[in-house]
C-alpha cells in the first residue's frame, strides 16, 4: 500500500513539474480584438460600417479568427454595462477600435476614423481596415 501511494506521489509530482516547465515556455499571450461600437440609433451607412467592418476582418484574417489571436466584437455602448467604452476610447460616433492585449492587458489601441471617409467605397474600405488590422498583429508577434 505505502509503494502504491509513493509511486501515485511520484507521478503527480512529475506531472507537476512537467506543467510547470511547459507553462515557463509559454509565450507571451497576445491577441488583437476588433472593436466596432454603435448606439441604439443606427442609419443605413452604419450597419454598411459594420457589415464592411466584419467582412474585411473575417475575409481576410480567417486563420487569426480561428486561432483566437484576432476577434470581432459588436459592442452596443448605449447598453449601462458597455458605457465605460465611450470614455475608454474617447468615443463620440459609430468607430471601429483595434486593441492590442498582452497578458489581459491592452498595450495600445488606434481608432480607425477613416471608415467614415471610405464607406462609401467599400473596396477602400476593406483596404483601410485590412492595413490597420495587419499593422496591429504584427506588433502582436
């Protein structure tokens, strides 16, 4: 019974010092999230904001998407619990956000103001957003 509990003692502690040395290992945790806020009144050009939005993050960024190093968020900041997200990234209209988060905590963010100029042109707008989702995850690696 005593060499049953000591080899069961054995084990467990290898195990543990196996997760440990794999957790030293680890890298970082980055992660970029794609922030597109918006209000309770909401025209035509800004769902076309958030429709072109999610279309050049999801046609393009797949693999990030899928390996969770990229997410799409649709945030409602006339909803009591996302207000905080006005003062946070100083907003004042419909804004696509990209955050940069390291260890849970955001490193740098950017508002990509010029999907107001390029909504118009839906092939500039995906453009825009690509460039600037790129430029962010590769501060990610």
């Amino acid at each position: 019974m005593k060499r049953i509990l000591l080899i069961i003692l054995v084990i467990i502690l290898v195990s543990v010092g196996v997760v440990s040395s794999f957790a030293a290992d680890k890298p970082t945790s980055k992660r970029l999230i794609a922030y597109y806020f918006h209000g309770n009144f909401r025209c035509s050009t800004c769902y076309r904001l958030e429709t072109y939005s999610r279309e050049a993050i999801e046609t393009n960024f797949r693999d990030e998407l899928t390996s969770g190093k990229l997410v799409f968020n649709v945030v409602n900041t006339d909803e009591k619990a996302n207000s905080h997200f006005i003062n946070d990234y100083q907003l004042y209209t419909k804004s696509l956000i990209l955050s940069l988060v390291k260890d849970g905590k955001q490193i740098k963010w950017v508002n990509l103001d010029k999907i107001w100029e390029y909504v118009g042109n839906k092939q500039k707008f995906i453009e825009y957003v690509k460039s600037g989702v790129v430029d962010f995850l590769e501060g990610a690696r």
